[in-house]
C-alpha cells in the first residue's frame, strides 16, 4: 500500500551463515534455496550488487508508474513520451496521464492488488484502475465494459491495456523458474 509504483518486492534474508532471495507478487511468495555465505561469496556480491545497482524493473517498480519523489534512478518512462515534470504521473501505452490523487488501495500482496486513481489528462478528468487479474479468467472486465458500454450509471470504458514486458504480456510467471525451491501451484496473473 505504501509503495504503489511496485508489481513485486524482492528481499534478502541472512540466517546463520546462508542468504535466501524471496520474491513477493500477486501470486503469493517464491523463495530460493540456501546459499553459504563463504561458499557463495560471488554469488551473494552480485546479489547485494543487483539490489543496490539494478534497473528498476528488476527491483519490482512498475515501468507505468512515475513519481519523481523516488529517486531519480528509478524512474522510467517510454522513451518516445515526454517528462512531466513534478508530478506523479501513470502512462496507459505511450499516453500520461497525471496522478490527482489515489481513490482506492487493495490491502493485499497476493490476488488482483487492485489500485485506482483519479487522474486528469489536459482538462478531463479519468479514473485508471490498476490491477492482476487471473490468467483463466473466462470474461475480462474490459470485456464486460464493451457490452455495457453506454449504460447509463456505468463508467465508461476508453482505454484498456495489458502491459507489456520485452514486447510480451506481463505476467507473475516470469519470476517463477529461476526461484522455485518446490513444486507449488500459483495462479498466474496478468498486469
């Protein structure tokens, strides 16, 4: 709740001479096997050094998300929009829109980690809801939307998005291979 601009959170947990990695996202929490400290000393360096030095989409932000009270290195935005300056801002493909105030925050880690803003684009006021839905999931709310389009009470839908990472959907399955320690079933999650 208090990190908006995050799709996961990576941490690092030090316990009697080992160090784990532990990665939390709407899927629920993946962690990795124990690593000796001395063993795996060059391990743990370019762990600490990925923490400390990484891109912001390996940290867990949300490339969507701008907000300039965060340090300057983790902002990102396309690079065919502009900068807007002092103001928190949230991009919809290459279109921003800028953060007024935030209207709704899910409580949870795990499951759809809903968030919704009101936002202003030029004179016109948009809500943006920000959300994981399941993978499966047989009707999309975008869809339902489009049918009810019109209705009279209902928001309107004028844009819709899937995120996209590396020119694909952005899912919780990305993470998963590299830290699994068992076989465990999570659903996966679509940005």
């Amino acid at each position: 709740m208090s990190q908006p601009s995050r799709c996961f959170v990576v941490a690092l947990s030090l316990a009697r001479q080992e160090f784990h990695l532990h990665i939390f996202d709407r899927s629920g929490a993946i962690h990795s096997l124990g690593h000796s400290l001395h063993r795996a000393a060059d391990l743990f360096t370019h762990v600490i050094y990925t923490l400390t030095f990484g891109s912001p989409d390996i940290l867990g932000f949300d490339p969507t998300f701008i907000d300039p009270t965060l340090s300057p290195s983790i902002l990102y935005r396309p690079r065919s929009a502009p900068a807007l300056q002092m103001s928190r801002a949230i991009y919809v493909c290459e279109t921003a829109y800028t953060v007024l105030c935030h209207i709704y925050v899910s409580h949870l880690i795990q499951g759809r980690g809903t968030s919704s803003w009101l936002m202003k684009k030029g004179k016109k006021l948009y809500v943006i809801k920000d959300y994981w839905t399941h993978k499966g999931r047989k009707h999309t709310e975008e869809q339902i939307l489009v049918k009810i389009k019109g209705l009279l009470g209902v928001s309107q839908l004028v844009e819709a998005w899937t995120i996209q990472t590396e020119g694909a959907n952005e899912t919780t399955d990305w993470l998963w291979p590299a830290f699994l320690v068992r076989n465990m079933e999570f659903k996966t999650h679509l940005h």
